[in-house]
C-alpha cells in the first residue's frame, strides 16, 4: 500500500461521500486528516471514526466560498498537525438544468463553490504547501476533484459542466505557476463519473419522482449502462486516486487529469 505517512492532509467536503472516503483513505496510509465542511455533525463523526480506527484526524467548520475562513482554516490546521502537505480540494454542488433552466443566482452559486473554492483553497493554501514541501522529494501536492463533465459536456448538467471544465484548467495553470516559479508543489485533477454517493443517489431519486424510471435501482441500472466496465463507481475508487497522487508515487505528475470513470470518457 502507498505510505504517506507523516504528511498532513487537508481535505474539503470530507464529512461524507468522496471526501469522507478520500480522509478515510488518506488516513489509512498514516496521513494525519484536516476534514473540512458545513454538515458539522457528519464531519464530527468521519474525524471520530478515524480516530476510533487509530487514525489522526480533526474536523473543522469550513464555508469553502469564504476567504476569511479559508485563512482560519489553513492556520487551524498548521495549527493542529504542524504542517499542510497535501490539499484535496473536494468540496464541490450538482446543479441540473439547461441554459434557459439556469438563473443567473445559481450559475453565481455553483461558481462560487465549485470554482471560487477551489481558487481560494489553493491561495489560501500554497504558501504552507511550499515549505512543507520541500520536506519530500515529490514536494507538496494539490489535488482537485473535477468530474468527466469537465472534459465532455452534459446537455441537463450545462452550469455544472462549465464549472468543473474551469478546474480542470486551472488546475492545468497554476501547475505550470508552481513549476514556473520553482514552487515544489505539484496540482492536478481528478475526473470521476457517477460514483455512488448522496449527490448521485438525488439524481436516481429525481429520475424516479419524475417517472423516467420506477425506482432507484432501475435509475441505477440506467446509468450503470453508461459506463463500459458495466458499473457505477464507489468512493473507495475515487479515494485510491488521490493517495496516489498524494504520495511520491506521482512525483513526476503535475498538471495532470486523472480520469476514474470505467471507461466513459474513453467512448
């Protein structure tokens, strides 16, 4: 297994689903856990479940859209565990809808969270991330959660779509500002598609309440069929990407996309 032991990893959206799997994962190979996000009850209980499992983890209160706790945020966790060595910027909403479905309030949402917080989790971050990293021979690393609706569009998933292209590509620019300026901080982007968590389980809900299927488990099976490795994600999927791209095992990636998407995007 990758050992990142040592190193401390701050990880947004980390009360449930993909983040709370990335913290478990990440923990696991001996990282001690920043989790971050507003669902505090669930976030409490995934930094205590860590801990029950011998893991080091703290749980913070984090509205990733506000700059003044992004601040908080990075000196709490210097504060706790002694350094920032990796960020996973996970923290991320779905919004449905075509162009004439969209106001302008939820394009100005969904950018604010899905793009605004990642752009303020790496500024925030990436002075923290350039000491501790050249403490390891693949420096420090930023990892953040796009999806393969940042590569293909989505008819039904426009604002969202746009959202996660533009981290893709920021991801893809500040790489080659931190290569530029000798930063030894490596960014890249993780691309999944439907993985089962809260956010998907909504949208087989939708489709069910809508009467495009029966139930949950025939919108399962619906989406399922979009995949060619024949079924949806699970979060532990997600979570082994990032451990390696928070390891030395990526140290010559930067500026990378990783896709996890049983061959969707390969179509």
């Amino acid at each position: 297994m990758l050992n990142i032991d040592g190193k401390t990893a701050l990880v947004t959206g980390g009360a449930r689903g993909l983040g709370a799997a990335a913290a478990q994962k990440l923990a696991s190979a001996g990282a001690s856990v920043f989790i971050t996000d507003v669902l505090d009850e669930e976030g409490e209980a995934t930094a205590a479940a860590i801990r029950d499992a011998g893991g080091k983890a703290a749980f913070f209160h984090h509205d990733v859209t506000s700059e003044a706790e992004w601040v908080d945020a990075v000196k709490a966790c210097v504060a706790e565990f002694g350094s920032l060595d990796v960020l996973l910027n996970n923290a991320g909403i779905l919004m449905s809808g075509s162009i004439l479905e969209t106001s302008l309030e939820d394009w100005r949402k969904i950018m604010a969270v899905n793009v605004g917080g990642v752009f303020l989790g790496m500024k925030s971050a990436l002075p923290e991330l350039m000491k501790s990293g050249e403490k390891w021979a693949g420096g420090g690393s930023i990892i953040n959660i796009s999806s393969v609706a940042g590569i293909n569009g989505a008819s039904t998933l426009s604002a969202y779509s746009a959202s996660k292209g533009a981290v893709a590509l920021y991801t893809k620019s500040v790489a080659l500002d931190c290569a530029r300026d000798g930063a030894k901080v490596r960014v890249n982007s993780v691309h999944p598609a439907i993985i089962e968590t809260k956010m998907a389980t909504d949208v087989m809900d939708g489709f069910a309440d809508t009467g495009v299927v029966a139930n949950r488990d025939e919108a399962r099976g619906l989406l399922a069929m979009g995949h060619p490795i024949g079924r949806l994600g699970q979060p532990k999927d997600v979570a082994s990407a990032v451990l390696f791209l928070a390891s030395e095992a990526s140290s010559y990636m930067t500026g990378s996309q990783l896709v996890v998407d049983g061959g969707f995007t390969a179509q």
